[in-house]
C-alpha cells in the first residue's frame, strides 16, 4: 500500500502548498485507489505544516502545486517523495502518478525560511 497526500482545494489540487483548503489522502494498492480521507489544513505554519501533514496519516508522497524550499527539504528528510507542478482533479493526478504519468515539474518557491519561525 502506498498513501499519497494532494494538498486540495475542493477536489482540485491547490496551487501552493501551504495555502491549501484540505490535504487529501488516497491509499492505493498497485493502480488502484483503495480509499480516500480529508484532512483540513489548520493553517499555514510554515516548518510545521509538512510535519502534521506526515504525522496525520504518513505519507509516502506528497502532491501540490506550488511548494517552499523548506517544505520540500523536510518531506524529502523524512522520505517523503515531492511531486510538484500538479495541476487538475485530485483524483484523476492521482491516477496519473500511480501508473506512472505524473512527474514533478518546476521549480520550488522560497518565500519561507524556517529560521524566521524558529
């Protein structure tokens, strides 16, 4: 099993990260979705967000349309493969990155840095 988190709004992948309405999770098992979960996002808190993120349902790829340099550094420490430049229906990029179609594209944002929060 796989679990894939898509930070979302409504069911369309939000352009940044951070600014998101709702992650949602897909479990999926080889190509198929087996499962689907909302979480909200409880806000943009820059260096913690990707933390409660991974601690709501560990993930193993993280999907969004923009994303912050310190972001993507703290997923990428945990394991957390980084898919960015999505853009579309949740469940259809998904799809598309489990039959091996969706690659990251694009470059990463660095309006945040964690030091500012520490």
């Amino acid at each position: 099993m796989k679990r894939i988190a898509v930070a979302a709004e409504k069911d369309v992948v939000s352009d940044h990260f951070g600014l998101c309405e709702d992650f949602l999770y897909y479990n999926t098992d080889g190509e198929k979705i087996t499962k689907i979960e909302r979480f909200h996002n409880p806000g943009h808190r820059p260096c913690e967000l990707p933390e409660e993120v991974i601690a709501h349902g560990g993930i193993d790829t993280i999907i969004s349309g923009k994303l912050g340099k310190e972001a993507a550094r703290i997923f990428q420490d945990k394991g957390v493969e980084v898919i960015i430049g999505a853009e579309g229906e949740t469940r259809e990029i998904v799809d598309s990155y489990i039959h091996g179609k969706l690659h990251s594209e694009g470059e990463f944002c660095d309006a945040w840095t964690c030091e500012f929060f520490s």
